[in-house]
C-alpha cells in the first residue's frame, strides 16, 4: 500500500482561484495581487476563471517534449507517437521541441512546428550552463540565444513564437533566469519537482505542483539536484517556470526524471534513471503517475524524452498509454505555452474542444512518411541538399546509395525508409509538398 498522503476531502471537491498553499515560510505570495494573464502565485490547487470550480471542471493536461537537435532519428521516433494519436476534437497530438542548434535539421525542425507543435530554445552547443560560466556572461548569452537566431533566420520559426527555454543538463541558476527575463522569455522548464518529504511545494502526489510566474521567487527544492541554483531573494516578474514532475513510484521513490523506462546517464536528468523496464512495466508507471493528478488536482503530466529513448518498448508503452489517456473525455495533449496560455484566462473542459485551436494538417506529407522514393539527379543537385529536402540524414542516403559522393546528372537514389520490399521503388521529382 502507498504511504502518501490522501489530498483533502475540500480540494477534490472545489477548486479556488490561486491560492500558495504548503509553500515555504519564506515565500510570499497574494493571490489578490498576483493575478493572470501577467502573475500566477506558486500553487497546488488550478486555477479557476472565477470564483470556485468543481475538480471536474479542470481539464488534464499532457505535455510531451523533446530534447536536443531534431535529426531524421528525431523525426522517426517522435512521429512514432505524436502522429498516432488526435485530441477529442480532432487536433493532432503536438510536442515541445526544446532544440539544439548544433546538429538540428532545419527542414524537419519547421514541418513539426507547421503541424502545431512548439519549438522552444536548449542551446547552441549543449554546455552545461555553471555559475560561473567559463565563457563569460557573452559566451553565456550566445550559448542560450544563438539557437533562437539560427532556428528564425536559418529554419525561419518566427521570433514570436520561440518562447520557452529548457537548460542543457537541467543546469540552471540565478544569471540564466536572468537572462532569460531579460531577454523577454515566457517561460522556462529546467526545474525537476518531487513530491514528498522535504518538497514544500508538491506535498504528495495528488496535489503537485502548477506552473506559476517567478514575481515572488521560487519554492521549489533546488538543492537535490547537482548543477541546480535557486536562491530566496530571485525575482524575475513575468516569467514563468513550468516544472518537470519526477516520475516516482507508489511509496514516493524517485524513478525517472526524463526517459521514462529507459536507463540513461546523468547528463539526462538526475541520477534517478537506474534500470530499464518492460513496456507492461512502462505503461502502468505512466498511468499510474497520470491517475495521481487526474485524481487529484490535475498538475500537466508531462513525459519529458530524448531521441534515444524511443526504443521499441518506450515506444509502444507510451501509445498504449496514450490511448487510454485520451480515451477520457477530459484530457488534452497540448504545448507547454498551451498551458501557460490556459492558466491565464482559464476555461473548464466543457469549453476545451473549442479554446484548443490547431491548423489543419495532412500528416501523410510529413518528412521521411513516404516509403520507396526513388529521385532523379539534376542539375545542382548534391548530397547534403537532397538529404535535407527529404528530411533525412546524409548518413542514411549514403547507406543505400554508395555514389552519393559522385552524382552525375540523370541517375536515381533511392531514398530512406527503402529497403528490399521496394523493388524498383517510386519515381518521385522531389520531397511532398508540406
């Protein structure tokens, strides 16, 4: 039997407007003050639009990221569950991408935000961003913000719609939210948030703890976790901080920080993420780690993943679970500024199918969807160009076709996914239109 805490009788049944309850002493918050769209105090209790809501009236959010450079890799295992899976009023299941420049295909990078999901801000080469940095405050700045540049100019996200930042390693402290205040960013995702003993903020796992704005500091234990700063005098007005929910198990132990199911080193979360577990395995760890706020008071579940994690029984684990998620009738799969965007002017689930907007896509043309292309060489044409066009890497094209590196004029590549059911393949003139 689990040894948590059940949540009050009172907050199952009613849900009042911001109100910071077991925060810290030191924290100090009004609710009366701190008020949406700009200010959201630190809570476990959701936000109403006005006066009290039933619990029922909350919708459940799932938020699903990705960390790093989106590559083909990228694009085949993330496609391997957003594509599968639409959201009750027919939008398509989108992700946060939270992109590295180095490594990043732009073409791949632009489809997904195309097809409604996030693109937010990792870094430019992944270094650890340590107080002090050894780069200086401008080696600091261009570490953090290079990758906005590149993803607008380079991939052409526009600047208004890269809002969200996520650290390297999850290293944060007082100089990178600095700079990202200063900078004008919505909001971060680097915080990790346990529930239980000694957490203040997320006292047990029906009552977690909401993504709030830094007006008054930040509750949450840092301390735990090695690389991670925060201190009691921070104060970063408008800028919000969603945080990253631990999985943990029935009795509170902490199992997974990212990659849920897959064990992984530290450089990906905490040191939490000690074994690997069956896809049986995964899918009740997700669904009961989702029941607890479903249950309780409704904090985004978030599954928060790395391109290798998507191993075949990552893979099917979390579709399973998606489709029983989503089979209720009352959750949603949305970005993290979805989120943020809800808790600033918040509607009750009898409302979500007509707030959660999304452009019309055709996920049949989406890179890399198309099997058994074969492409005709052209004037002008080279390997690192076609690779791009058709959303894969030039390590893939080569595999299967060694000339890569000599095209003449007129001859064929075949073009990945292509393998020995193809035959003579699909002539195509170049990638779908998107």
């Amino acid at each position: 039997m689990s040894q948590r805490l059940a949540l009050p009788a009172a907050l199952l049944l009613l849900v009042c407007s911001h109100v910071a309850t077991g925060m810290p002493a030191w924290y100090n918050c009004n609710p009366a003050t701190c008020t949406p769209p700009d200010c959201a105090c630190a809570s476990d209790t959701p936000p109403a639009a006005s006066g009290t809501w039933d619990i029922k009236d909350v919708p459940q959010f799932i938020v699903f990221t990705h960390d790093d450079a989106i590559t083909s890799d990228t694009n085949e295992a993330i496609r391997s569950i957003i594509d599968e899976h639409t959201n009750r009023n027919g939008c398509n299941m989108p992700a946060t991408f939270f992109v590295l420049e180095a490594g990043n295909d732009c073409n791949l990078a632009k489809a997904f935000w195309e097809q409604n999901s996030e693109i937010a801000i990792h870094s430019k080469t992944h270094l650890p961003l340590t107080d002090p940095f050894f780069l200086g405050p401008a080696g600091r700045e261009d570490e953090m913000f290079h990758a906005k540049t590149y993803l607008n100019e380079t991939c052409g996200i526009p600047l208004e719609d890269m809002v969200g930042y996520r650290a390297p390693q999850l290293v944060h402290n007082p100089p990178v939210r600095a700079l990202l205040e200063a900078k004008g960013m919505l909001y971060d995702s680097s915080i990790l948030e346990f529930y239980g003993p000694p957490s203040e903020s997320s006292p047990n796992a029906s009552a977690r703890l909401w993504p709030y704005t830094m007006d008054s500091g930040i509750p949450q234990d840092c301390a735990y976790f090695a690389g991670a700063t925060c201190t009691q005098t921070e104060r970063y007005p408008g800028l919000w901080e969603v945080p990253l929910l631990e999985m943990q198990a029935p009795n509170g132990t902490l199992l997974y920080s990212m990659d849920p199911g897959l064990s992984v080193g530290a450089e990906y979360g905490s040191a939490a993420n000690a074994v690997s577990i069956s896809a049986d395995d995964l899918f009740t760890l997700l669904q009961q780690n989702f029941n607890d706020s479903y249950n309780g008071n409704r904090s985004p579940f978030g599954l928060y993943v790395h391109t290798p994690w998507a191993v075949n029984s990552s893979v099917q684990a979390t579709n399973q679970f998606l489709d029983w998620a989503l089979g209720l009738n009352d959750t949603y799969v949305v970005t993290m500024r979805q989120v943020i965007e809800w808790m600033q002017n918040p509607v009750p689930v009898s409302e979500m199918d007509a707030w959660l907007t999304c452009k019309p896509v055709d996920l049949s043309k989406s890179p890399g969807s198309e099997r058994c292309q074969v492409y005709t060489v052209k004037q002008g044409d080279y390997g690192e160009q076609i690779a791009a066009d058709f959303g894969v890497s030039v390590a893939e094209l080569a595999a299967i076709n060694p000339n890569l590196t000599t095209l003449q004029i007129g001859e064929t590549l075949r073009i990945p996914p292509f393998d020995n059911s193809c035959g003579q393949g699909v002539p195509v003139t170049g990638p779908p239109a998107m």
